[in-house]
C-alpha cells in the first residue's frame, strides 16, 4: 500500500508540473554533523529515490532490513537531495534554467527555507572551496552572457539586502535603513545600492564583503546563527531588436533569497532583545506562511503586507515569476521536530500556482544610433 501511495503522488507531481506552472520544491538533507555524532544521534531521514523522502524514527538500516519497507511520513518533491550532493548538482538542478530565463528577460527566485544549522546560508553561499547557488549563478549567468554577446549588451547589476528585525538594510552599503515602495516594477527597496558588474570575481569579492555586514549574533542553538534573512538581485538589462526592428529593452531579474532560521524563538532560550527579534523573525516566517496558505487556498486577499520579508517576496511568490524552494533539512532525530515542520511547509509550498512568466520588455522611444551601438562595443571590449 505504501508503494501505491507514491506511485500516486508522483503521478500527482507529474500532472501538476505540466499544467500550468508552480512553485518547484527540492529539498537538501545536509551530512550528520560532528557534534550531532558525538551525542550518538540517528538519521531520521531517508532518501528512497531522486524524488521520494521518508520521515521516520526508525530509519537504521536494521529496521529497515527487518521491517522491508520504511515507516514514518512520505514526502515527494521535484528533488530529493541526499547528503552527497554536490553544490554544483543543487545548482543545476535547481537554478540553471532560472538563469536561462533571466537571460530572457523573465523573473526567477531561489529561496532557502529551515531551521538554523540546517545549510541553508551552505547551499546558498557555501565555502570558497565549494561555492553555492548565489556563485554559481552568477559564474554561469556571465559564461552565458559571454557566450551570446553577439546578440545584445548584457548590463548586470547587483544589490543584496537583509531583512533584520523588520528592517530592510543594504548590505553593500550598511548603515541606512531602507523604506520599501511600491512602484510599477512592484516593491522596491528606495535608496538600495545597484551595483553594475564586470565579472564573477568581483560578485565574489562583493558578496563576501556583504555576508560580513549580515546582523549574526550568537544564540544557544548556533553560535553562528543568522537571524536575517539575505536577498541578493541579479538584474540583467539588455536591447535586441524586435520583428520590426525596434530596439527592445528586457530586463530579467534573478533573486536569491538565505531566509533566517524557521524554529520557533522559544526553542534558543533567548532574553528580552532577543526574543524581541525572535518575535519579528516568526513575524516575517508567519507572514510567509500565511502568504503561502492564501496562496494555496486560491484566496482574493494574500497578506503580503503583514512583513517586510513577504513585501520584497511579493512577486516571487504570487506575481509572474519562476520560483523555486529549497528546503533544507538535519538528519539527526534530535531536530526531527524543525525537520517536520520544514517538511510540512515545503509540501505546501508544492501547491502554490505561479502566473504564466513573460518577458519583460519596453520598446526603446528612440532607435539606438551607430554610434551607441560603437560606444557599447567599445565598452563591452574593454571589460572582456
Ligand atoms: P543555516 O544557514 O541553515 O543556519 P549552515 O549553512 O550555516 O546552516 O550550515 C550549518 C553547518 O553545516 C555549517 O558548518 C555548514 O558548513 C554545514 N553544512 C551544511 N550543509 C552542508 C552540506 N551539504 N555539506 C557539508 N556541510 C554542510
Ligand atoms: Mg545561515
């Protein structure tokens, strides 16, 4: 019977994908770690195929030899990452046609969602021996444009803010809070810092100097743990020209979204100021959940409003826009509660319906002249 159950979810995942477009859900199960072995901890998760996860107490190898078949909850999700997974494999499975498409002047989201400890600032941004998604977008967005630079003159900028404590910060240039607007692109950020871009090395250097300026403060869980969440946009700006030779201006915007640790505030034991910032955070992960509830429920009335977080996500999630979760998730039974939780939220997620992606595109009141045309080539020579 338990088989039965996931050929029928799986159908369900099939269909779903091909009519119309929707959230795609993957989810991460990181390797045990060290100080998780070192109190003698069990795996509670495991990965049956590419799609198909378990969540049981009871996944030891010797139960599962015993028993024939696993207990516990199934899950189906458009991938299932086992801990062996390289940063590369994620990327490409999860965020390369997304890249693809900013390139078409569409819009695309990547966002890490779980419990603190769980890797999702890894998968995002990972190590300088093993980079993650936000690196290797942008490695393979300028291989690409590097590629097709025949067709157009690819402008790239960047800006990576923080949502901390219901503020919106900038990270390339901290110190001045950021008001949010809204205005024809949707909600923007005022004031934010867009950086023009030449090439990887330089986002590199840019995203480190950034991740140093995220509000990180110790707590019981993690003394590492971010209480932030981090957004990095990637607009791609370029001309080509149109059937009637128009010259047409698209714009793709990619964003990259390491949200703060999903657990309850309760759970790091935390005094005054921090349960303070524990309520805000829940705030904007609520926010996100209620979003995401409306959203399925195929309410009128999505409650974007409630933080600032599902402000700036607005049209990631319901808007015209290609979006993709990453659910990342611990082994060790000793998280086994964050990871149902996780899990659950991820399987919802499976369900929102996002609206058909065009591209983004103004025709340009006045014909680009030879000599613009010279100057950009120029200038595109001189980054090269
Ligand atoms: P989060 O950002 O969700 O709080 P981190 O990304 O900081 O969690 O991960 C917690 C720890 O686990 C870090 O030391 C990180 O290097 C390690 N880690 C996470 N995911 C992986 C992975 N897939 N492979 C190897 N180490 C990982
Ligand atoms: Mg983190």
């Amino acid at each position: 019977q338990e088989l039965e159950n996931v050929e029928e979810k799986q159908s369900n995942l099939e269909r779903q994908s091909t009519i119309g477009s929707r959230i795609l859900v993957f989810v991460r199960l990181r390797p045990m770690g060290k100080r998780e072995r070192e109190v003698g901890s069990r795996c509670c998760v495991r990965i049956v195929n590419k799609r198909d996860l378990y969540l049981t107490e009871f996944a030891t190898e010797n139960d599962y030899l015993r028993l024939k078949r696993l207990r516990g909850r199934h899950f189906t999700f458009d991938a299932s990452f086992p801990d062996s997974t390289s940063q590369q494999e994620v990327y490409s499975t999860t965020t390369a046609e997304l890249v693809e498409a900013v390139l078409q002047g569409r819009n695309g989201s990547v966002f890490c969602y779980g419990a603190t400890g769980a890797g999702k600032t890894y998968t995002m941004l990972g190590t300088v021996e093993n980079p993650g998604v936000m690196v290797l977008a942008i490695k393979d967005l300028f291989n690409k444009i590097r590629q097709r630079s025949c067709d157009g003159n690819h402008v790239v900028h960047l800006s990576y803010l923080e949502v901390y404590n219901e503020t919106v910060r900038d990270l390339l240039s901290p110190g001045r809070p950021l008001v949010l607007r809204e205005d024809k692109q949707g909600i923007v950020a005022a004031g934010l810092t867009q950086y023009r871009a030449y090439s990887t090395d330089e986002v590199m250097a840019l995203l480190q100097h950034g991740n140093q300026n995220r509000t990180t403060e110790p707590t019981r869980v993690n003394e590492t743990s971010s209480r932030s969440h981090a957004i990095l946009q990637v607009v791609v700006e370029y001309r080509v020209k149109d059937a009637s030779n128009n010259v047409v201006n698209r714009v793709g915007k990619l964003s990259l979204i390491d949200l703060a640790g999903s657990e309850r505030a309760l759970a790091t034991d935390q005094r005054t100021l921090r349960s303070l910032e524990g309520a805000n955070i829940n705030r904007s992960l609520l926010a996100l959940s209620s979003c995401i509830n409306a959203l399925v429920e195929g309410k009128k009335h999505i409650p974007y409003r409630n933080s600032k977080l599902t402000q700036l996500l607005k049209d990631s999630l319901g808007g015209a826009c290609n979006t993709v979760m990453i659910a990342n998730i611990s082994p060790s039974n000793l998280s086994f509660g964050e990871t149902q939780n996780t899990l659950h939220w991820a399987d919802r997620a499976k369900e929102i319906r996002t609206k058909t992606c065009d591209a983004n595109e103004e025709i340009q009141q006045v014909p680009e002249s030879e000599t613009d045309q010279a100057k950009l080539l120029l200038e595109l020579q001189k980054e090269n």
